[in-house]
C-alpha cells in the first residue's frame, strides 16, 4: 500500500465511521475514494432502504453572497448551543467549496428521515430564526442533497469553483469568511485527524435533545410523550434568542452535578507556576480550556520563563509539552541542568565542563528524567506538526494523566501550522496570526488543556501594562486570548550573563484584572526567580 493510499484510507474509514451508512456498498466507497484524491465528486446515498438516515446537516451558503461573516458567526453559535444547551457531542464543521459553511451531525445509529427533518427544523427555529435560507440535510421531500457541481461530503474538489471543500476546526472558521474553500489538495492526514476527536451522536442523546427542542419551541411535548411531563404541556415557550447571543438558561439547580464538579476539581483543572506572584495573578496557575499568550521582544526569555513553567507543571504530575519550531530539545535539557545547578549553559552545550562538573551534569539529567522527564515532552517541531497533532497529544494526555489538566506551550506562534493551505501562506501576517490564536484557544476549550503561546513583539514593548503593545500584529492576538502576558525588561541590561536581570512580566489582560510581577533573570543559567523587593516581599503588584 502506498502512502498516500494509506492516507485516503485513514480518511475514508473515518468518513465510514461517522457519515456513512453502515451498508455502504463498495462502488459508493471507491467513488468516494475517488473524491478525495481530486476526482468527480462523489454521490453517496445518506438515506437507507426502511427511509431512515444517520446524517445530519446544517448549511449558511452566504459567503458567496457577502453574508460570510454573519454565517461564520451563527453557525460558531449553533456549534456551542448544540453541546451547552443538547448535551451533544462536538459537531463537524466544513465548508463547501463555494458558497459557504456547513455543520454536520452524525447519528450513531439511523433514524427516521421525518425524525431528522423534524429536529433540524426545530433547531433552526431555537437557534437561527432570523436565517431563513439556511439549507437542511435531509431537507424536504425531493430537495436535491447537493447542489448541481458541488460536493456532498468532505473534501471534495467543486467542479465550478476549483475549491476544495474540507472539515475545519471551529477556531479557523473566521478564516473562511471571504471564501469559502482552499485551492490545494488538503493535507488528508490531518483531516482524518480532525474527524477522529468526533463521536456520533447515541440514541438516547438524540432522543433527549429533540424533546429539549420540542419544548423550548413549541413549549409542550407530544401527548404519546408527555407522561410525567402533562404538566408542562400548557407552558409558553421562551423567545428564540437572536443570532450570537446565548439561549436561556435553565434553572441554576439543574446544573448541580456540574458546579459540584466544579468545586471539587479545581486543583486539577489549573496548572500552578513556579513564581507564585503570577500564580496568584492568574488565580491558581494556568486553566484547563484556557489560552494564554506571552509576548516579548526578541531574546527577552520567552522560551526560558516557559521552560521553568513546563518543569513545574511536570514535577507536579500534569503532562507538558513544548512544540518549538526554533529550538533543539538538547537545547532545552541542557538550559534544564544549567539552572539545577547554577553552571553556565554554554560550557554544558560546549562539552567545556571540569571532571568533577561532568559528574555533577550526569547526575542531575539521572534526576530530571526521573523526575520532570516522567511527564515532559519536547517535541522538535517543523511544517509537519500542527494544529491536529498537538489536539491527538492533549487528548492522550488527559487520558494517561487522569484528573490533571496538560500544559501545552507553543514556541513561538507566527510559526504554528494550521494544516489549511490558504491559511498558512495567507498574505496578512495580523490575519493569520489572530487566526492562529483562535484557533489554539479552541484547541484548548475543545482538549481541556492549558495552552501557552509565545510570540514576539516586535521592538521593545511600553512600560506601563495598560498601554497594550502597538502594532496590528499584536493586536489581532488580544481577542483571542484568556489572558496576556507582556515581558519586557525593568531596567539595564547587564554587562554579564552571570548577573541577573531585573524583568516585569505583566498580566495585561485576565478577566479584566491586571498586574505586574518583577522576575530577576540569570541569562548564562537560564533561570528565573521571583524578585524579592524590600524587607524579603515578593516583587508582586495589581493594578
């Protein structure tokens, strides 16, 4: 088997698993194999012979009407209410290839087609009524399922635009809000990785959600239904909330089990850093589902003040990875052992080391696998690891780490690989970075890790943590993060390596609240410590 017929096969048995109908005949799956690697698109049959389907879709096409924008954010809004308010699994996203965006729903076992077409309509009435030429799938008796040229499952080449349709994740949905499809093939591992994090939807799952939605709408189930519920029948239904803004919730009792989960997790869902100045700044450490970015001018110890917060994190139980696309993972072990023992990180990478320094080294790397490297990851990073690959690590994380939230720190983010062609050569540098950054912050809401990105800023950054850095760059990144972390330099430079340099690392933004924490820096060892400012007080203050 070849690779790439490796690849289309991953791909193809991932569409099987999620889309298909179990008895897909295998001329349906060669043609569908046929697709993927750029030929005529495909025609499945996503309705089986007792009339029921196991496929759900739910399509905006106004991108090609200059609707991209208003449609990226209904269906980001729908996307969230089917797992805040249903109780859903994730959905598929993609878009078409021309005109637009679509939402898919795979069901793990068939269901009526009335059914299906029923919970569809009901959710567009909950969630998109000021849509109306939003398309269903299925949709009404003769309605074609694709239109004339186009592409009825993901990713396909349309025959009309020389777009390829693909499965995106949420993050980059803004991406495709001007077009809605990329000109090259895309890259079929990673799509079938995207689709791997997605379950159908079980039975009882989809049975409960389209009673939520026959109440909310129509504000009474059917009589053959209403059992212990007759009650309710007579109740008036809640206004349909607008596009983008949330639906009503439902009484604060009936998230008891969540709150409580809450309470009792959450030294596990924050990940605690070295300085405890920052910790408290930052309520705990770094949150599970959050993004966080570290901006710094160039050679300011970005990297070095991450590192010191991986090996916290590791030494504390929780799975950490650094994906760094500049530095060797020699590097970063020999910084490690540079600041366990206080020896200049150049003699160690140089082999300039006495004999009894030799031992010491050998030593100290015996206790650093046995302790930190336990947990530590160092991934040497090139165009071949994005988004997908670091998504697969956290999720086998949080799997082999029970109840302990990853750290995941990306070094440094302008060079991250989305996977999406059009993106990742996207001619705006301040686009495709805040494309970048949404994207990782749905990374970690969609693995539950903590995420860390590093970015440069440019030229040295103001002096004062509520004037935000300049620069469009810069900027594009703030809307997308849960918090802003600015380093930047409190006073000279020193003439040697072997003297610390006094550092203020600013928490800029964080659920509104800003402060600053001082960090002395010992450039030769690449350490840091919190700095203690008279009478032995940590150097620590909120604005």
């Amino acid at each position: 088997m070849t690779q790439d017929t490796a690849r289309t096969q991953r791909l193809l048995d991932q569409l099987r698993r999620l889309f298909l109908l179990p008895e897909a005949p295998a001329p349906e799956l060669a043609a569908l194999q046929r697709q993927l690697m750029g030929g005529e698109a495909a025609s499945p049959a996503f309705t089986d012979a007792q009339g029921r389907v196991r496929l759900m879709a739910v399509g905006l096409h106004g991108v090609s009407r200059g609707q991209g924008d208003a449609h990226c954010a209904a269906l980001l809004h729908l996307g969230k209410a089917l797992i805040e308010d249903l109780s859903l699994p994730e959905a598929a996203f993609s878009v078409n290839g021309r005109e637009g965006y679509d939402l898919w729903l795979p069901l793990a076992e068939p269901v009526p087609a009335d059914e299906a077409r029923e919970f569809l309509s009901l959710l567009q009435e909950a969630y998109l009524p000021e849509l109306p030429a939003v398309r269903l799938r299925p949709g009404a008796a003769g309605d074609a399922a694709t239109p004339a040229g186009g592409v009825a499952l993901p990713p396909g080449l349309h025959a009309a635009t020389a777009l390829w349709s693909v499965f995106i994740a949420p993050g980059l949905a803004p991406s495709f809000s001007a077009e809605a499809g990329i000109d090259l093939p895309p890259n079929l591992d990673k799509q079938a990785e995207l689709l791997a994090r997605l379950e159908p939807i079980p039975p009882a799952l989809f049975q409960e959600a389209l009673g939520r939605l026959r109440q909310r709408v129509r504000g009474a189930v059917p009589a053959q239904e209403a059992g212990a519920a007759a009650a309710c029948a007579q109740a008036e239904a809640p206004p349909a909330p607008a596009v983008g803004e949330r639906a009503a919730p439902g009484p604060l009792a009936g998230v008891r089990d969540e709150l409580m989960r809450a309470l009792t997790d959450t030294a596990a869902a924050v990940v605690a850093t070295p300085f405890p100045g920052l910790t408290s700044l930052l309520h705990g450490g770094f949150r599970a589902g959050r993004l966080y970015l570290l901006l710094a001018p160039p050679k300011a110890g970005k990297t070095t003040l991450a590192a010191h917060c991986l090996d916290h994190a590791a030494a504390n139980g929780h799975p950490a990875l650094y994906a760094g696309y500049e530095m060797a993972r020699e590097q970063l072990v020999h910084g490690a052992l540079a600041r366990r023992l206080k020896l200049d990180a150049r003699r160690i990478e140089g082999g300039l080391l006495a004999p009894e320094d030799v031992v010491r080294v050998a030593a100290a790397l015996d206790a650093y696998l046995a302790r930190e490297g336990q947990a530590l990851t160092l991934w040497e990073a090139d165009a071949a690891v994005g988004l997908a690959g670091l998504a697969a690590w956290a999720r086998a994380a949080r799997e082999s780490f029970a109840g302990r939230t990853p750290l995941l720190v990306v070094d440094p983010l302008p060079l991250l690989r989305s996977g999406i062609a059009a993106l990742d050569a996207h001619a705006d540098a301040a686009h495709r970075l805040g494309a970048l950054a949404a994207a990782c912050k749905d990374l970690a809401r969609g693995t539950g890790a903590a995420v860390l990105a590093l970015c440069p800023a440019g030229g040295p950054l103001a002096g004062d943590v509520q004037e935000l850095p300049d620069g469009r760059e810069v900027q594009a990144l703030y809307g997308a993060a849960d918090g802003v972390l600015v380093l930047q330099a409190s006073g000279p430079r020193a003439a040697d390596e072997a003297t610390p340099q006094r550092l203020q690392l600013s928490l800029a933004l964080h659920r509104g609240r800003t402060g600053r924490v001082l960090l002395d820096h010992w450039r030769a060892f690449h350490a840091m410590e919190e700095a203690a400012v008279g009478e032995g007080q940590p150097g620590l203050a909120r604005d």
